[in-house]
C-alpha cells in the first residue's frame, strides 16, 4: 500500500524502508529528517485519529504556537497533554532531528525545543484491529525518559521515588514473609 501511495503521491510521499525494526521514535526521526515543508504532522497509522482530524491541528497552529497536539480528553491538570498526534513548525523539527542519540524522545526533544505548545480536541477511535504494545512497564519507562529532558532535578527526584518504592516494596514483602 505504501508503494503505490509513493508512486501515486511521489511529490508529496516518500516511502522509507528500514533494515531492521529501532522502534516507533527512532522512525518518527527518520521520517522528521526526510520531511519537507513548514508544518509537519505526526500521527499513528492505526487511524485512532481520522486524517480529517488534521485540520484542527492546522487551525489551532496557524494562532501562533509552534507545537500543537491533539488531545481526546478534556479535563486535566496538565499544561499540555502528549499524543502522537501533533502538528509541529519546521524550525523545531529541525532543532528535535540535531538529537544525535541513539534512543531519541520526540516529546522530550519537543519540551526542550519550545514551551510555545497547546493542545487541541481530536477525535480518537477505538483501535479497530491489532492491539497496543505498549505495557505498563513500558510507558513508565517513556515517561521516565520524558521527563529526563525537562530538568536533571526532575530527574534525580523521580529516581529517588523509585528508590523509596523498591525499598517500600522490599520491606512490605520482608513484614508479610516472616510474620
């Protein structure tokens, strides 16, 4: 399918192909290096989020912010919300795409090119086919890793919160064992 879209669509579509399977960010950065235009548009091709959902994006981008990224729920405590459905301004897609690590976070990477970010409602849809890979385990460590790129306290703090449960959990587990 994506080849016949690339040869349909060659002005506008680029197909690439990797040899082997880095993993969703390290493609989201290929595919940001080989990006043209001045908005470029994350989203998953799980269709979640209906492609005629980008013109809100667009809408909400063109009031001035630099990042604008759909949000499905509407209350919440955060100043922004994340989903891998956003609409960003060429020059953070080339601050984010000098990241030279070997295991990039694109929200991380967006929090320290700009705070000049909003959300915008979207429609989200059930997932249709398949499942999520993502675990329990897995989104801490994302999260984790996100908020690594917001501060180095945030980072040592959450450390030791880690610490403090692992000891809590180790002592709780010692108490019930040996009752």
């Amino acid at each position: 399918m994506c080849e016949n879209l690339g040869k349909r669509y060659a002005a506008n579509i680029i197909v690439i192909h990797h040899e082997t399977n880095g993993g969703q960010h390290r493609a989201l950065m290929t595919g940001l290096r080989n990006s043209r235009g001045n908005l470029v548009v994350l989203m998953d091709d799980d269709m979640q989020n209906p492609p005629s959902e980008v013109t809100k994006l667009i809408n909400k981008i063109n009031e001035g912010y630099d990042v604008v990224i759909g949000k499905r729920m509407v209350s919440t405590k955060q100043r922004v919300s994340f989903s891998n459905f956003l609409i960003m301004r060429r020059e953070i897609v080339t601050k984010i795409t000098e990241d030279q690590s070997s295991d990039p976070v694109i929200h991380g990477l967006i929090l320290q090119s700009t705070a000049n970010t909003t959300n915008v409602l979207t429609v989200h849809n059930p997932r249709k086919h398949g499942r999520s890979n993502d675990t329990v385990a897995r989104l801490f460590k994302h999260w984790l890793n996100v908020s690594s790129y917001i501060s180095p306290s945030v980072s040592y703090s959450l450390a030791l919160l880690i610490i403090m449960m692992i000891v809590g959990l180790s002592v709780t587990t010692y108490y019930f064992l040996h009752r």
